[in-house]
C-alpha cells in the first residue's frame, strides 16, 4: 500500500479555473493546482527546480515529475484544441491567500472538514 501524498506548498490559486479555445471542443484537460503552481515557479518565474521544489515542499524528482505532467497536459490542450481546466490536487497555501472556494477562505487546505460536509 502505497503512502499517502504529502500536501503540496503553492503560493497561488487562479481565480479562472477554466481555458478553452475559440472553436470549443467537449475533450478536456485537468491541471491539479500544484500542477499550475509548478508552470508559474519554473515558467513564468524562471526558478530552478532545486529552488521550485523546496518552494512546494517537495524533492527534486517529485518537481520534476509534476512539472513534466503539468507541460504534457498544456501541450496536448494546445496541439488538439481542448479546454484546459484547473481542478483538485492536495496542496496547502504557503501564503494568506484564500484557497478554499468553497468557504470563502476560511480554511488553510483544500482537504478541510468543512468542505467534506458540503458534497
């Protein structure tokens, strides 16, 4: 059995959660949200992954791997046309931004009580 996965640390929550082209195609594409958090430290802010990966608490290889994922699925979105929605993962805010949705902010991860109530 495999040990769970350790809450990410991201920084930012986009607050468009949905991309999709002119010609709108049904297929989409899920991004997690430490998935994004990956394309913004190393993309746009030029990071190195030693410094990205200790960002989100993360190792090395683990940044990698999701950083890998992250680009593939934005690839694929682009190459065949499809929407590209960002949704889920387990992460935890490294800041004061709100990160729950569902609430307002009033909760530091995404895997609170008060959002298991609600579906």
């Amino acid at each position: 059995m495999p040990r769970p996965k350790k809450c990410r640390m991201v920084g930012f929550v986009p607050d468009n959660p949905c991309f999709h082209p002119q010609l709108h195609n049904k297929d989409e594409v899920v991004l997690s949200i430490e998935e994004v958090e990956s394309i913004r430290l190393s993309d746009y802010l030029g990071l190195e992954q030693d410094s990205a990966a200790e960002s989100m608490n993360v190792s090395r290889g683990t940044f990698q791997r999701i950083i890998n994922s992250a680009r593939k699925k934005t690839a694929d979105a682009l190459v065949h046309g499809k929407t590209i929605r960002i949704d889920g993962g387990n992460y935890e805010m490294s800041s004061t931004k709100p990160c729950c949705r569902r609430h307002n902010g009033r909760c530091s991860r995404t895997e609170c009580d008060k959002c298991h109530e609600n579906k």
